[in-house]
C-alpha cells in the first residue's frame, strides 16, 4: 500500500494523468451506450464482443499483423452475427452471445497454444493496462466517444422507441433492423477501444453496471442517459485512486469499484423502503418517456 507522498507524487505524473483522462472517456462511452444494451436486454453482449475480441487480438499475432485492427474486423463481424441470429427468432439474443463467446474463446487459446504464446504479455489483452495508455490511444478514445455521442444524439428519438418497444417501434415506420445492427456495432467498437484499459474480460462491466445504477436512481429515460456516465465515471475515478493507493490492478479495481458503488445504491434503496426490481426499474424509466 502506498502512503499519502507516493499518492501525491502519483497523480502528478503525466502517465497517472492519461490513465484518468482515458478511463473518463472509456466510462462515458461505454455508459451511454450501455443505457440502450440494457434496456434492449442485451447486457451479455459485452462478454460475447470481448470474448470476440481476445479471439481477433490472437488472430492478428498470429498472422503478424496490426492486432487491435484484426480485432476490430472480428468484433464488428461477431457483433453482425449476433445481431442477425436474434432477429432470425431462431435463436434467442443470449444463446447467440453464448455461442459468440465461446467460438472467440476458443479460437484466441487455439491460436494462442499454436504460436507458443505470440511473444507478449497475454495478462494484459486480458486484464488491460490503463496505466500504459499512450497519447494514440487517448485520442482513439476521443474519437470514439464522439462518434458515440453522435450517434446517441442524431438517432435519439429512434433508439429511444426501440429500447421500450421493438414491434411497436418498427409498426411506427422505424427501421428497427438498421438500428439494431448500429448499436451492435458501436458495441463492438467500444470493446475494441476499451481493450488497453480493463481488457477483453471486464469491458462488460462498464457496460452494464453504470447503466443499472442509473436505472435504479432515475423515473425518466433522458435522466438515465445522463446519469449512467456520471456513475462511469466515479466508478473509473475512484477504481483509479483506490488501485493507485493498494497497488491493485486498475482494471479489475475500476470494475470491484463499480460494483461497489452498485450494492451501495441498492442498500440505501432498501434503507428507505422502496423495494427495487428489475421489471420495476425499466417501467420507471419507460414511464418518464411519456
């Protein structure tokens, strides 16, 4: 554990500053977008994409080329699969994620046992590495999370109805197909840009959890939009300090922080009496839609 000197001495060095400023970004992307995730009752998307991705990073090794650009293609293509199986109706979202998940995981060891371990340090594909993140991947994370907003804003309206409603939304004229695959694919790109900083296994953590406490605190759906970025980003900024002060591994402090604060939001419902569910929660936010 480190004292109050070494903390301070930290936090004013240009790597922890970048590490803060890039997990913000991270926290506000991925918060947003996991708003529409869960409510669309997708969270398991996160597991699947990042699975997804370990398999692209081995594959990108293995070939010798640029891996997170190998990737990115894999992700974006298992984020279209996905996206095609469950609206098929032949198989429901969560079996096809499972199956999603399981052919990344599968193919990353393979690929992984074939080339006696590529040469890099596999923990961090894993696990992440915030602390390593250069002045590249803070700009990727920008560019990113603008392109995310964007998207949020322009398509608000839509992305809204279909969250609540999908058959409803599609009899109204809303091209419900094009937005599913939209969302899936900024999913993946997400997932790709949040891999240096908690990695390929705990991505889907910022996915969901900023999302859930939002739902639990908010009666509207524009107060859940807004407020599941602030829970990302006191659960990276905290998760940051707390891993800094223990010396833990960022990444999976940043996540434990997140979960925290989440049984924290849920002891203080029960505290006061209201009884939360998940059901509950969801009518809470579609009714402030109205």
């Amino acid at each position: 554990m480190n004292t109050i000197s070494d903390v301070l001495s930290l936090l004013a060095q240009p790597f922890i500053q970048r590490a803060f400023l890039v997990g913000i970004l991270i926290a506000v992307m991925s918060s947003l977008l996991g708003v529409f995730i869960v409510l669309k009752r997708l969270s398991l998307i996160g597991d699947g994409l990042s699975h997804t991705a370990f398999g692209g990073l081995s594959l990108g090794y293995y070939l010798g080329v640029v891996p997170l650009w190998a990737a990115a293609v894999v992700v974006v293509l298992g984020a279209l699969g996905i996206t095609k199986a469950t609206r098929s109706r032949r198989i429901s979202g969560d079996a096809a994620v499972a199956v999603i998940l399981q052919l990344g995981l599968a193919s990353g060891i393979v690929l992984l046992s074939l080339s006696r371990g590529f040469g890099v340090n596999i923990d961090s594909l894993l696990f992440g590495s915030i602390l390593l993140v250069d002045a590249t991947q803070v700009l990727v994370a920008t560019v990113v999370l603008v392109f995310v907003a964007a998207v949020v804003v322009v398509y608000y309206r839509e992305l809204q109805y279909t969250a609540f409603d999908d058959a409803q939304a599609r009899a109204a004229g809303v091209n419900t197909t094009f937005l599913d695959y939209l969302l899936s694919v900024l999913a993946g790109v997400v997932v790709i840009a949040s891999i240096p900083i908690v990695g390929v296994l705990l991505i889907s953590a910022m996915l969901v959890l900023p999302a859930l406490m939002s739902i639990q605190v908010s009666r509207s759906f524009k107060g859940t939009l807004l407020l599941s970025p602030v829970f990302g980003v006191i659960s990276v900024g905290l998760g940051m300090f707390f891993s800094i002060v223990i010396d833990s591994a960022s990444g999976a402090t940043i996540v434990l922080t997140a979960i925290l604060v989440f049984l924290v939001i849920m002891g203080l419902k029960r505290i006061t009496g209201t009884k939360v569910t998940a059901s509950r929660s969801i009518s809470g936010v579609v009714a402030g839609t109205v």
